[in-house]
C-alpha cells in the first residue's frame, strides 16, 4: 500500500505516461519520410518501411551496442545508413534528424496529465526519468520539472537502478522517499522498486499485472495519483 507521508518527491515518466508515444512517433515519421523523399528517395523508403527500419536498428543495437539506450543516436545512425546503403548525399543526415526530432517533440498530452503535472509541482519535485529522448523544455512542460534525467545522457537506462537513484539525488532526497510513477511494468515498476522507491503502475488501458511484485497503487490516471496524495488521503 502507498504511504504518501513518505513521498518527498515525484520521478515520472514521460512517454506512454504523460502523453501516447506511437501516435507521435508515426507523426514524426511521417514527417521525416516527406521531407526525405525529393532529396533522397532511396533512404526514405527505407527508413519508412518499418521491416527495413527494424532491421537496420538491430544490425546497429548489434554492431554498436553501447548506443542502444541513446534513441537520438539510434535514429541519427538508422537515417546515416539509410543514406548510405542507397549512395544518396550524407550530408542530408543532421538536417533530415532535426525534421524527426522536431515533430517528436510536439506531443498531445493526455487530458489528466497537464493539471495533474501542475499539481504534483506544486507540492514536490518532480524529476523526469526517461529512456527516451524527450526534451521537457522543447515540448513546453520543463517548468513543472525539477530535473530531467535520460538513458541517453546518463548512460544507463530503465530499469537500471543507477537512473533512479540519479533522479533521487536530482532531486534531493534518498530513494527511499522517491515515488517513481510510469506505464511500463518492467521499467518503471519493478525497476523503481529495485531502487528502494514506492511506485505507482499507470494502467490506462485496462492491462493485467502479470509479476509476483506489486506496485504500491495502480491508477489510470494522473488525477487518481493527485487525489491519492493529497494531504487529506494521506494514510
């Protein structure tokens, strides 16, 4: 069971938890494969081809295995190659990234998340924790964040318990006082409990639970976490 007297401070996760990862990826995608095709046709059929996209992401997760928590490496790479395999100019590699990358910060937040982000700030730190590549001050919600911290930078991604506690010391109490709240079971759930974190299961979809370890409370929302910590809830 949660005990909010203990929550000094909130680490959240991004993707899938405050807003739908696929739908704006696609988007991005979309995006990029436009922007490539009259410049290089070759690369962009390629990379919107998902089987061949999926391809060359794990022939390079295989050859390069240090990059494969660095999803901004990943797709600069995946784009590199691309260009590469179907002799088109390299040169369009950092150009054609900046188009993705653009795109993959204009995100549609849940309906619950932006009030519930204000609240939660209001009363603790709040430190993204992340194995994605999403910049909270690009997508205009870096206010609300005490800190960020990412696979990308740290070196180290979920459920690696160095990135928890990384978000603890960010935001300035020990883990134990940390209430680590995400979408993916593994990741954020067991991952954060192996820190010595409470956690909270975000479950908008209605999923099983299918691990022996619980998590300290599931919600399907952000308001549900609001209410659960308020200081009238408080058990």
């Amino acid at each position: 069971m949660l005990d909010a007297r203990k929550v000094r401070a909130i680490g959240l996760d991004l993707d899938d938890t405050l807003w739908p990862i696929w739908h704006t990826i696609a988007r991005a995608e979309d995006q990029l494969h436009q922007w490539l095709l009259p410049q290089a046709p070759g690369a962009a059929r390629m990379i919107h081809d998902a089987t061949r996209r999926l391809a060359l992401r794990d022939a390079l997760v295989r050859e390069r295995p240090e990059i494969a928590h660095d999803m901004t490496r990943l797709r600069q790479e995946i784009i590199r190659q691309a260009l590469a395999r179907c002799a088109e100019d390299p040169s369009l590699a950092e150009p054609a990234f900046a188009v993705f990358y653009e795109h993959r910060m204009r995100v549609d937040l849940f309906d619950d998340a932006l009030a519930a982000l204000q609240e939660l700030a209001g009363r603790y730190p709040v430190v993204a924790v992340s194995n994605g590549n999403a910049d909270v001050g690009r997508i205009g919600i870096g206010a609300h964040f005490r800190a960020s911290v990412s696979a990308h930078v740290l070196g180290v991604a979920k459920p690696d318990v160095r990135i928890f506690h990384a978000a603890a010391a960010a935001a300035g109490v020990p883990p134990e006082a940390v209430l680590h709240v995400g979408d993916d079971p593994a990741l954020d759930v067991l991952g954060g409990l192996d820190a010595g974190m409470q956690t909270i299961w975000v479950n908008r979809d209605g999923k099983s639970w299918s691990h022996d370890r619980q998590p300290h409370a599931t919600v399907t929302d952000l308001q549900q976490l609001c209410a659960m910590l308020r200081p009238d809830r408080a058990v």
